[in-house]
C-alpha cells in the first residue's frame, strides 16, 4: 500500500460516512458496503461521537471492525482504505 498516492486519491474525496453520537456501531456495515465498492472511504467523526476519545482511536476501532486500514486522519475526519 503506498500511502503516499492513497493520501493523493483521498483528497478529492467527499465525506460519505458520518459517526455521530450513536458512536460506531450504526456505521460498521455502511461502511464496509463502502468499502467493498470503493476501496477509500472518508470518514468524518462529529464532536458528539467523540465523547472522551480521539479520533485516532475511533478510526483505528473502525477498520478493525470492516477489515480497512486507516491511511490518514487529519481533524475530524479520516480516510480508510481496503
């Protein structure tokens, strides 16, 4: 995986999954439906789903959960890959 030319792909990309308060679990299979048609998907975690972690911690539980890796994540948001 060359992280470099995946960070250049995802930066057009547009947000398709939003993690709000409902945390993780209402976004696990959305996300991996998006990933086995789209191998990056860019995720945004809203300041309520937060709650006490970061958002390194939540992205890297989320592509534990759908099999991805996380190539980056930059503020609020980050881009999974699979």
């Amino acid at each position: 995986m060359d992280t470099q030319a995946l960070r250049k792909r995802a930066h057009d990309l547009d947000v398709t999954v939003w993690v709000g308060k409902g945390g993780l679990d209402p976004v696990v299979d959305e996300c991996d439906d998006q990933l086995k048609s789209a191998e990056l998907v860019k995720v945004k975690f809203l300041r309520s789903a937060q709650g006490g972690t970061d958002v390194e911690t939540l992205a890297d539980e989320l592509a534990d959960r759908t099999d991805a890796d996380v190539v980056e994540t930059r503020g609020n948001t980050a881009v999974l890959y699979r």
